[in-house]
C-alpha cells in the first residue's frame, strides 16, 4: 500500500512502484471474476488476493528504507503524522463510495435497510478506519463499506508496531520473529487450505497471520541484503506476479488438503522477497521510471476506491443472469472505470489534501 517514495531525500524504487501498480491492477481483476463465480478455482486469477501479502511486504521494504537511518532526527509524532497525511485522504473517500454503492446501488435484490444508527457508525468508523458490525447483505465483513479496507486497517497496525517496537530491534531479532511468523503462516495457510481469509469477522485470525511475515520479511530484506544479482526490469516482473496470481488451483492427490495453502505460502515466503530484490536494485531507462512512477501513483487510490464498483458488478450479474460475453464486456468495462475513478481522485482528492496536509501547497513547476 505505501508509495515507494521516501520522506527524504532518499531516491525511490521506481520499479517498486510500478509492481504496487501491476498488483493494484491485477486485484481489481480479481475481484471482479470473483464475482462471476464463488469458486475460486475457476477464477482466472485464482491466486489474485495475494496481491494483499505482496503490498504487505512492499511496506516493510520501503518503510525500512525510508525511515530506519532518520530516528536521531524524527520524533513517533512526526512519523505518525506523516503516515496519516500518505494513506488517510483515500481512507476517507473509500467508505463515501461505498456508501453510495450500499443505498443507490440499482441492481440490489433488495432495498437495504439498516437502522440509520447502524449506518452511520458503519459511515464513521469506516473514515475512521475502526472496525464496525457489519451491515445487511455484506455478509461478516468488518469494514461493510468498503470490505477491502481491512487490509489498510493492518497497513495502520504494522505502522505502529514499527515506529514502537521493530525499529529499535537488532536484525538478529527481526531475523526470529521473521522465522516464526513464516512458520505461523505455513501452518495456518495448510490448515485453511488458502490463505485468502481475513477480511470478515469470521476469519479475522488470519488477518495479523497475513501481515506478520510479509512486512517482517520485507523490513528485514532492506536491512540486510544490499546488492542482488538478480536484476529485472518492470515489465519481466510483471508477467511473474500474474503466472504467480494465474497459477492453477494447486491440487495434489496426496496432499489435497493443504497443497494449495502451501503453493500460497510458498509464493509468499519465496517468491515476493525475490521479485522485490530483484525489482529494487535493477535501474530502469527514463520512459520505463516513468511509467513506473504513474502506475505508483494510481495503485493506492485504486486499491482504495474500487470496491464499491465491485459491489454494483456483483449485484448485476446476480439481477440479470447476463450471458458470459456481456459478463465480459462489462467487466473489461468496470475495469477501466476503476483506473478512470482512482486517477480522478489522484489529481483532485488525494495529492492536493496531500499537500495541504504537508503545508507545501502547489508543487513547483519542473
């Protein structure tokens, strides 16, 4: 979730950014075939929720390599303020469009009728990003209006957990809890089978089991490995995180109750810290940075703001029992009017509240 630009005047991973962007993209697709079916062994992207570890384990990088030398001249505040200004702006529109997709939606089966008080503390908390009672017909999801958002509310978490406790330990010590979190998920995710669990109240256990070792893994990869002789650029990269979300839904005769939970595990503890070594000591030419630097910009706000199209999608196909090129055509459709929406509330939403927030007003002209 957080940009791979830095508080300082450190340089930045473009081609981080460009992955955020690539697994922003790519769960948006996700989500929407999973809305044509439940079963998510015939979904294209069966594997496409992992897009949450991966950004999960972007954040630990990043925020290590953007904060972990600062401490003689950064105070908790001003970290935290800082982390508030980057994510919450999209935090608080999330909910809005969500609320909207709740009681205009034109395709529910139903007209939904919370009492107004539990609608609006689902409203508050949500902008808040507080875990609330779920509403009807959101099944036990802890944000009912934007179920997405559980996993900013653990991207909250793992900041202060880093700012109180992981910043002042010694690598020896990260390296151990990094051990034990990799051992919790392989347990976790053999026993479930998946790890695509976490974002209702159901499942909620999974949700610290998801972000422990993803972030822990990607904080102690900054602190410790320097140089990687495996250098790709953007577009290579990209092609491996969608073989890695497209993968078959693993099933081994011997092995059918967990194989497909430890193919989950195994990209997360294997292949994520791969890709983004590889992804971050690689140079990229000027266009490729660019481009890479757009995708960073559009990942967070599309992350945030395009579940409430899903809702509406998913509400469509149930009304209307569309045949499967309609299924498609809309799809491709809703696809690119999240891309449209999150550039909307890039350039009119997050980045001037953004600035304001900083107090640096209008960004010089280059």
């Amino acid at each position: 979730m957080d940009d791979a630009r830095t508080a300082d005047a450190k340089p930045h991973y473009p081609i981080l950014d460009g992955l955020r962007g690539t697994a922003a993209l790519l769960v948006v697709a996700f989500h929407l075939m999973e809305s044509v079916t439940p079963d998510q062994s015939a979904n294209l992207m069966r594997h496409g929720y992992l897009a949450v570890d991966f950004f999960f384990a972007l954040s630990g990088y990043v925020i290590g390599y953007a904060y972990d030398g600062r401490w003689t001249r950064l105070s908790v505040m001003s970290f935290l303020k800082a982390r508030l200004i980057r994510l919450h702006p999209v935090v608080v529109i999330g909910p809005l469009l969500g609320l909207a997709a709740y009681f205009f939606d034109p395709f529910t089966s139903t007209p939904h009728t919370p009492t107004l008080m539990a609608a609006a503390i689902a409203l508050v908390a949500g902008v808040l990003l507080i875990p609330s009672w779920t509403l009807p017909d959101r099944g036990t999801d802890y944000f009912p209006y934007n179920g997405v958002f559980w996993t900013l509310f653990f991207e909250y978490v793992a900041n202060l957990v880093y700012v109180f406790v992981l910043r002042s330990l010694s690598r020896r010590w990260l390296a151990l809890l990094t051990l034990l979190a990799a051992i919790v998920l392989v347990w976790r995710a053999a026993v479930h089978n998946t790890i695509h669990l976490g974002y209702d109240w159901h499942t909620l256990e999974m949700a610290p089991v998801r972000l422990a070792y993803p972030f822990l893994a990607g904080l102690l990869l900054q602190r410790t490995v320097k140089t990687s002789p495996i250098r790709l650029g953007w577009l290579p990269l990209s092609v491996v995180l969608l073989a890695l979300f497209a993968a078959p839904w693993i099933w081994i005769k011997e092995f059918a109750a967990w194989s497909n939970g430890l193919y989950d595990a195994a990209v997360v503890i294997i292949a994520f810290p791969l890709i983004i070594c590889a992804g971050a000591h690689a140079v990229p030419g000027k266009a490729w940075a660019n481009l890479c630097t757009q995708l960073g910009r559009l990942s967070y706000p599309l992350y945030g703001t395009h579940y409430a199209l899903i809702y509406v999608y998913a509400d469509w196909i149930q009304a209307t029992k569309p045949a499967l090129p309609l299924i498609i055509g809309v799809g491709v459709a809703t696809w690119l009017l999240a891309i449209a929406i999150a550039w909307l509330v890039v350039f009119v939403w997050d980045e001037p509240i953004r600035r304001w927030l900083s107090g640096k007003g209008k960004p010089a002209k280059a």
